[in-house]
C-alpha cells in the first residue's frame, strides 16, 4: 500500500510539465551512456597521467567517478532528477558486477598461467619423498591418493546418513524432532571446518588420550561437514517429488517403506547425485582439519587407517609455508589439479541434475 | 498434504480396517531414518560437549585472563594465554570484509535480476555458483602471492591522503601488505558468492504484482527496485549478509597463508599485525604440547559459539520470511 503512494508522489510534483504538449519527455539518445563512458575514460586517463599516478586501478577508479558524475549531471539537465537518479543506479549496478569479476577472473586466470608451468605426467604420478623443499620436482601423487581416499570414507559415512535424514525430514517427519533436526541441519552448515578438526581431536584425546595421526580422523571431521549439505539438496530433491506417485503407489496397497525405495528414490536419484556430488566437491577442498588430524607426509601412504596422510588441499599449504620458488610453482600446479577436480565435479554433477531432471507432461 | 490428512481420520468412511496395518519392514526403515536425524542431533550436541570438556581444563590453569590477555603462549610455563587480539583481529577482519561484500553481492543479484539481458543473466548466475565451490586454500595461495603484491599501490595511497583518520595509518609504509584490511578483501571476494546466491533467490520471490504496479504508476527501474524490490527482500539480504559473515568469521586457511600474525591489537588496520582465531590455531598447532592444544579447543569453542549465534540467528530470519512469503503466495 504505501509503496503505491509514494511512487504516485512524483507525478503531481512535476506540474510544469504539462506545459509543452509533447506526449513524452526528452530524452537522451541510445548512445549517450558510451558517449559519456568514453569521455570520462579519456578525461580519467589525462588526470592520471598528468598528475602521475603510476597505478592503472586509479586511472580507472577516476574515470568510473567521472562516470558517474558526468552522466547524472547530464542526465539531470537533459531527463530529470528522478531519470537521473535511475542511471546512476543503473551504472553503479554494473559497477559492481564488474567489481567482482575482476578478482575471480584473475583468480582463475593466475592459478592456470602459473599451475601449468610444472603440472606434466610426472607431477602426478610421483610423491615428494627423497625431494628437497627448495629442489624442483616431486609431485601430488601422495596427495591425491590421500584426497580419495579421505573423501571417499567421508562419503562412504556422509551420503546415507545424509539421505536418510532427508528422508525422515520429508516423509515421516513431523512434530519437534523434525523441527530441531531442520533447524540443526542448518546451523551445521555454519559450522567452520576447523571447529569439525578440533571436535575430532578432542574425541580422540578424550577416547585415546592421543592426537590421531590417521586420514580416517580426517575423513571423520570431513563426514561432519558434508552431512548438512547433502541433507538440504536430497530434501529439497525429495519434496519435488509429486505427491501423486506416492499416492498412486500407497493405494495399490504397496507398504511405505517400499514406495519410498521403490517410487520416490528413483525419480528423485538424479538431483540427489547431484547434491552428494556437489557436497564432495566442497569437502574436497578442505584443508583445515586436514591439517589438525592428518599431519601430512612426503611418502605415499595408502592406509587411511594409520600412519600420516596428505592431501591435495594440506599440500598445497605446506608448499606454500616452504616459502620458496619451485615449492610456489608445486602448490599453483597442485592448486590447478584440484580446481580442475571440484570444477569437473561441479560441471558433471550440473550435467546430472539437467539430464534427470525430472520432466514433466 | 493430501497425503497426510487421511490417516487421522480413517475412522468416519471405512469403519473396518480402523487399525492401520504396521509391517516390520516399515518399522525398520521408519527406526531407521529417524535414526539419522537424532544421529545428526547428537553429533551437534558431542561438537559442543567434548569442546567445552577440553577447553574448561585448558581455562581453569590459564595463568592469564582468557578473555583480555594479547599474548598466547600456551605451551609455556606457566600458561598464558587470551583471545583478545584474536576476537579482535576475527571482528575487524569480518566488518571490513562485510562493507565491501555486502553491497557489492546485492548489486550483483540485482544485475542478473533486472539489469543483464535476460540471456546473460542464467550464465552469470552459473558462473558465480561455480566460484563459490572455489576451495579456500586457493583463495588463500593467490591472496598471499598475487594480491599481497598488488595492494601495496593502494596501502600506500591510503596511507598517504587517509592517514589522518588513524584506521589507515601504517607504522612502516614499505612493510608487506599482510593486515587485517587485505584479509578482509580476500574474504569479501570469497563470501561473495554466497550472499549474491541467497540474495537473488530472496529478490527472485518479490510478487510480480508489486513490481508491475510500481511500473504502471510511472516509476523508473530504480524507483521499482527501491520502492517495491528492497523493501521486500530486506531480511532476506540481511539473513544472506548474516550466512557469509558466519563464513568469514570461521575462514581459516586464506587467512592463515596471508595474514602476518603477532599478538598486537592495533587501530591500524593497515599493520600487519593481530590474528584470527582459526588462523591461531593452524598456526600455533604444528608447535603446540598436550596442554597447548587444549588452549586452542578453548579458543576454537569461542568460535563455534560465535558462528552458532550468528547462524542461528540468519536462519530464524529466513524461516520466518518462508511462512510469512507463503502466507502472502
């Protein structure tokens, strides 16, 4: 209601209007916008120049300024104040977006430019033992049999639980239990993962009197933080399911638990890959409670049971802590490695849900 | 719903079969799914328990006042340690990274909304869920080695024409812009993604209706956005804005690799001094004893308390805003 009145109020306010008979008010031509940009550009890069600003980023803050100014002061002149207004908004929403793919691109741009300098068959087919630190050479080989495998128990733990939670949320729950469960699912989201690191480490000073040194404590803190996710996407992915079939499937007399696992699971298992792939792509990239429970080693060490670990993540933060070039080289080639691992995650996972998406008519 | 409205009242149409038929198969898979939910229920509840088990012995022999000693020397002897740099260095690095996050993700939402072409606008959105999969870590390696470098340029025009405003002044102009301020930029960049997706979600559900109606009365596209867009999705924003400060709070590794840490609680944000309190802990981990990792359970269970409320609160917010958007659909 009051949304209405006070849009309404510019209109009377602007009673001379009505003077000149023309239906429409003047307005800039289509091209005004870039005319403006590419003055303020040039006048941006002459103020930068002449006053010696060595620093691009200012060159183009000024000019963005002058933008800004210069088109809400012709605007105002040529359109009106509340035109004026909307072009400002406009440029500053543009603005920002262009704000923000500035770092990401350049993220992405950096991490290839410099990860595929060393990245070759032999980075990843062999380990960093016998390598020393500031020596070029050795590779992820150790690290990436530690991801799998720690990710792998996680979601061996994680994915169920997960799933049947979801379940009980969307079919049998109701009354407080349901409500706490949805409520902590969501909390749990929030909860940082080096909080999941030290939870397991005190279990296990408390159990064992000891630090774990295991990739299985870390795939345990790992299962924390993939627990919520995977129940919010497989509820989200259950509740699309129309109530129809399970009615359909109910009538012919057919028990719950069978409807569930025979008719619901299966129309609704492409957006549940989905959401179970998405979450092992966020966990794969978790490196602080890697770093708490796993340590982290040169040799290949394929038990996750026992024995010190590595992976990709914690071994791309200890080449980085060895504070030298090749080690820098080794942790951007590694960094590429895993972007290229969640990012191949992602895209199948996306795949999947448009593919099985379930259709309708 | 209609599914689940019959069984209560079975009684009034087929009076026969009153007593519902309950399979074993039925109970096992019932057991077992609500098994899960209360699993799900006891490990929040273990997190804080153990937590809070560890971190009262670590307090109770603490030889400083935990909540306003700087230092943290928990493996010495006797044990000093406090997380008032650390509260401090979490608080200011979330702020900065919030007032640049913040308008910057709503801007975006609005611009795949209602400012990109309509064919652009799914791709960008495509784009920025991508990023948000992003690991930390690779964040963190191209703050300390690409933007670390890069930000000095503008420390030191800070520093020059800001300095009088005591926030932006630098003891040491030339010194490695490892503070508090680039920290926060890093984490503006990395919780972006996140408030930007709940955020166009929000602004996705404004009524059509109130929009088309601003439209009919004449607005312009910025009088429709603040007229009948914000006013709508304004705690909806303030929950996303709530979720990525949550995030910051608890981000450890990109901090870790960028911040150059001691115990300082400085005003400058532009020293490279202070801490975290997920970066003390990776950091201080690797030397710390028995007792020194105690300390930083302590320390960590401070965290999680904060992150808790934090996120409670941004989701109490939203569900309120779900029934109320429901009420009105």
């Amino acid at each position: 209601m009051s949304d209405t009145t006070t849009a309404a109020k510019p209109a009377p306010e602007s009673p001379r209007a009505p003077a000149s008979p023309a239906l429409a008010t003047r307005r800039l031509p289509r091209w005004a916008p870039l005319a403006i940009a590419a003055g303020a550009i040039a006048v941006g890069c002459g103020i930068g120049a002449g006053a010696g600003f060595t620093s691009q980023i200012q060159w183009g803050l000024i000019s963005l300024v002058l933008f800004v100014a210069g088109s809400y002061a012709i605007t105002a002149q040529v359109e009106g104040r509340r035109q004026a207004k909307d072009r400002v908004a406009t440029s500053l929403v543009w603005a920002s977006f262009i704000l923000a793919v500035i770092p990401l691109y350049s993220l992405v741009q950096t991490t290839i430019s410099k990860g595929v300098k060393v990245l070759d068959i032999n980075f990843l087919t062999h380990s960093m033992n016998n390598v020393l630190t500031i020596d070029p050479g050795g590779g992820v080989y150790h690290a990436i049999i530690g991801t799998l495998e720690q990710v792998g128990i996680a979601t061996a733990i994680a994915a169920p639980l997960g799933i049947l939670t979801a379940i009980y949320l969307v079919e049998y729950g109701k009354g407080a239990l349901a409500k706490w469960v949805t409520f902590f699912v969501d909390v749990m989201t929030g909860v940082p993962s080096i909080v999941a690191g030290l939870f397991i480490l005190s279990v296990w000073f408390v159990a064992f009197n000891k630090a774990p040194q295991s990739g299985f404590a870390g795939s345990l803190a790992l299962t924390i933080l993939m627990l919520p996710v995977v129940v919010r996407s497989t509820e989200e992915m259950l509740k699309l399911v129309p109530n129809e079939l399970r009615e359909a499937s109910l009538a012919l007399g057919i028990p719950k638990w069978r409807t569930i696992v025979k008719v619901v699971i299966p129309t609704a298992v492409g957006g549940i890959t989905t959401g179970v792939m998405l979450a092992i792509a966020r966990i794969s990239g978790e490196s602080a409670p890697i770093a708490l429970l796993v340590f982290g080693t040169n040799i290949i060490n394929t038990d996750p049971f026992s024995g010190p670990q590595s992976s990709l993540p914690y071994y791309i933060y200890q080449q980085y802590g060895n504070g030298n070039q090749p080690s820098y080289d080794r942790a951007w080639a590694a960094a590429l490695v895993l972007i290229a691992f969640v990012m191949i995650l992602n895209l199948v996972a996306r795949g999947i849900a448009r593919w099985k998406a379930p259709k309708y008519r | 719903m209609t599914t689940t409205a019959p069984p209560p009242t079975p009684t009034t149409p087929p009076p026969a079969n009153a007593p519902t038929v309950t399979r074993p198969g039925d109970r096992i898979f019932a057991g077992l799914s609500r098994g899960s939910g209360i699993v799900l229920l006891v490990v929040m509840a273990a997190i804080a328990v153990f937590l809070t088990v560890r971190a009262v012995n670590a307090i109770s022999k603490d030889h400083g006042n935990f909540l306003t000693t700087f230092e943290w020397n928990a493996s010495a002897n006797p044990p000093v340690f406090g997380v008032a740099v650390l509260a401090y260095g979490t608080v200011v690095s979330s702020v900065i990274a919030m007032a640049i996050a913040v308008p910057i993700a709503v801007g975006i939402a609005l611009f795949v909304t209602h400012y990109a072409p309509r064919r652009l606008g799914g791709p960008i959105a495509y784009v920025i869920d991508l990023l948000a999969a992003v690991p930390s870590i690779i964040y963190g390696l191209w703050g300390a080695l690409f933007l670390v470098p890069h930000l000095l340029g503008l420390n030191l025009w800070l520093n020059e024409y800001f300095g009088w405003t005591v926030i932006f002044e630098k003891e040491n102009p030339d010194s490695a812009a490892r503070s508090l301020f680039t920290v926060g930029i890093l984490l503006a960049i990395m919780i972006l993604p996140i408030i930007t997706n709940v955020s166009r979600e929000v602004i996705r559900q404004v009524p059509k209706m109130h929009e088309e109606a601003a439209i009919a009365l004449g607005a312009t596209r910025w009088e429709v956005i603040r007229l009948s867009v914000l006013p709508f999705a304004r705690s909806g924003i303030i929950s996303a804005s709530m979720l990525g400060l949550g995030r910051a709070l608890g981000e450890t590794m990109a901090v870790a690799t960028v911040l150059s840490a001691s115990p300082v609680l400085s005003a400058h944000i532009l020293d490279p001094v202070g801490g975290t309190f997920s970066q003390n802990i990776v950091a201080k981990f690797g030397e710390a004893n028995e007792f020194g990792r105690d300390a930083l359970i302590a320390s960590g269970l401070v965290l999680f308390v904060i992150t808790l409320l934090v996120n409670g609160a941004a989701r109490i917010i939203i569900q309120r805003r779900k029934e109320y958007s429901g009420a009105n659909a």
